[in-house]
C-alpha cells in the first residue's frame, strides 16, 4: 500500500473531472511514487473519461440537488450511500489527502473526509460558486478558486489547473494533417462540450443552411456520398483550397458531443462545407492547436483552454443554469478584447442570425483575429496545478 496515495473527487462532467487530472499529472511530476484513487459519478461520461484515461476510480450513487420533493429522498439517500462508500474506501486505502473539485460528487466525499480527519482542498472552478461548493467550503482545510468570489472569502485565487493534452504542442499545419484535416486551411473549431451542447449543435445545422454562410465558408461542391466521408475521417478526401480570398481556406472541425453527430455532419454534407464531424476528442491539444477560431460554451475548462491556447473565440453560454455562471465566467476573457460573448437563445434560427454577423467580421479580418489572440497571450493566467500540488505534499 502506498503512503502517497491521494483521492481526487470531482464527477457528473468533463469539466469536474480533467482538473483533477491535471493536478494529479502535475503531482507525478513532482513525485513520480504518488498515487491517485477518483471518485466520479454513475454517469456514462465519467466511466468513458476513466477508461481513456485508465484511472483508478470509484462511482458514487450522489446526484444533483434538486428541491421537487420527490427528488429530496432520494438525493439524501444518494448523499449517504455515497458518504459511507467514501468512509470505507477511506479506511481501506489510507490516504494522505483528498482534493476535491466540487459538484455533487464532492460534497458528500469531502464530509466523509473531514469526519475522519483527511486534508481537503476545494477547488472552485467556477466564477459564481455552486450550492455544492459553498456547502462544502465549510469543511475545506484548504480552499483555492479560478475566480475571485465574495462567496468563498478564505479562498486563495488560482488559474485552472489544464492537463497537457489540452494544451497546443504542435504547428499548426501539422496538428490538422493528425487530425485527417487540410493543413492549408483555416479552421473553425466548434466545441459543444463533454456531454454536448443541443442548442449549439442546432445553431450550427440552421447556419451550415444558409447560403451567406456557405459563401462564408467557401462551400464545396461535393456529391453527398462523397461529403459524407467524415463518418471515418481517417478516409478524408484531401479539399482543394480553390474559394475566393474573402473566405479562402476555411474548414470545420466540430465536436458535438455524444447525442448529435450524425444529424450534424449530414448538414455539413448536404451544405458542401467541408468538415470533420467527432463526439469527441480526447486529444484537445490538437484541436486548439488547429483552430483558426473557435464557437463554444462558457465552462470553467472552455474558458481556461481558450485562454491558454489563444484561439479568438465566440462564446455561447448555457442558456439554462439559474446563477448563469457560463457568462460570469468568460467575463474576464471578453474585458481582454480576446473574446466575444452571444446569449444563446435557445432558438436555432435566432442563434445562427446573430452569429452570421459576428462570425463573419473574424472570419474576413485577419488582423483583427491576430489582435484578439495577442490580448489572449498576454492575459494568461498561470496553471493552477501545480499550486494545488505543492498543498498536498505539504499536507
């Protein structure tokens, strides 16, 4: 049994769990005899993550809170059932701290924690703190946050902790021949996030429509058979740069999360615009390091890769959360000037009328996307994973 084994709760997304990851990926650096036990829901999204990245993890019965009475039971039942499997995996293993990146799954692991006396870390990644984070600040022995809150008044501010994988590490022209695109061409990378963004996906199969945006993108004329190639896009046809100067060379890469591939990629094959069309990426370094531009929500992790990777990027909130978190969140980036934000209508045809004319002053103006990426390189906050690293070697 290790002596420097560390949990690390966090689940139910993407943007729960990969911080976690990032930390621990730092923490082996410094220590290459750490060891790491996660906990993560039930949730598909989170066993897809743990089997990609081949994690040692527990899933807890815990779920969102949410006041219909007929949800409070089984929430409490969840919550304890989840507080004792801590408990025992606690006494099993013997670790030295826990690390814990808030939500649903955090909050009965981090109680758990503290009865039997293990250091915790809070780590909150949102600008506007949940219910869950702020119920568990107060068993935290140590609390960090991406942003600074009035909520969480003990907490040190930190950049986000990112996994290298999410960092650009190639050329560009390289990092698109990895990922079967043209390597001459512009890219527009839409990333609709772990578990997809309908809203999103919709918007882009209403604009893909539109012929002011297929002159935008430099519409293809490609047989249907053939465009719909990106089903296996390891068989892609190699696209001729041969649109005009106003829109030359533009590509879509878009990543629509797990439910809407098909219908996505057929609208861009029916549109002749060419694009790879994926759920998902495990290798978001490539991705970033593609873009020419970027469309995508306003998760803590969106916002922290963005910025790292200063990729010009128009935001689109989730339109659905009541503290509306996702636009407090990409404040700071937009103060910068290397950022735009939409309201997400919720509508596929008002969402794509806004975004025709803001897409269209990035996708035509060179030196306005080579500001933005400037004010993005010279704003950049540092990497909050080895800050949270150094607290657990001192705990």
């Amino acid at each position: 049994m290790s002596t420097r084994t560390i949990i690390f709760a966090g689940g139910g997304s993407g943007g729960h769990i990969f911080p976690n990851l990032a930390i621990f990926e730092k923490l082996r650096e410094l220590r290459p005899d750490s060891v790491a036990h996660f906990l993560l829901s039930k949730r598909e999204i989170d066993a897809d993550i743990a089997s990609k990245n081949d994690l040692s993890y527990a899933a807890l019965p815990a779920s969102p809170l949410r006041m219909r009475p007929r949800d409070l039971l089984d929430f409490y039942r969840n919550y304890k059932a989840s507080e004792a499997q801590v408990t025992a995996l606690i006494k099993g293993i013997q670790p030295r701290a826990m690390v814990a990146t808030g939500g649903f799954v955090s909050a009965p692991a981090v109680k758990a924690a503290r009865k039997l006396g293990l250091p915790v870390a809070l780590v909150n990644l949102d600008a506007v703190p949940g219910k869950a984070n702020k119920f568990t600040a107060k068993d935290a022995t140590e609390i960090f946050s991406v942003y600074q809150t009035g909520d969480l008044p003990r907490a040190r501010q930190i950049g986000l902790p990112l996994r290298a994988s999410a960092k650009a590490q190639l050329p560009q022209a390289l990092a698109r021949e990895q990922l079967h695109l043209d390597p001459d061409m512009k890219t527009l990378l839409v990333f609709a996030g772990s578990q997809g963004g309908r809203t999103l996906n919709e918007m882009m199969i209403e604009f893909a429509s539109r012929t002011n945006t297929r002159n935008l993108l430099g519409q293809k004329n490609i047989p249907t058979t053939q465009a719909h190639h990106n089903a296996e896009p390891r068989n892609w046809n190699r696209i001729e740069n041969d649109q005009n100067e106003a829109s030359s060379g533009w590509q879509v890469l878009h990543l629509t999360g797990p439910d809407d591939r098909d219908r996505v990629a057929e609208a861009y094959a029916q549109a002749g615009i060419p694009a790879r069309v994926e759920s998902f990426c495990n290798q978001m370094h490539l991705c970033w390091a593609a873009a020419t531009l970027g469309i995508c929500r306003a998760g803590a992790g969106s916002v922290a890769e963005v910025w790292t990777n200063h990729v010009p990027t128009i935001f689109l909130p989730y339109p659905f959360h009541k503290d509306n978190h996702q636009f407090a969140n990409v404040e700071p980036l937009v103060a910068t000037g290397g950022a735009m934000v939409l309201k997400d209508q919720a509508d596929a045809i008002a969402n794509a009328s806004q975004l025709v004319g803001a897409i269209k002053s990035l996708m035509t103006n060179a030196a306005q996307r080579e500001r933005m990426r400037n004010c993005l390189a010279d704003t950049q906050p540092d990497d909050g994973a080895a800050t949270v690293a150094q607290w657990i070697l001192t705990v």
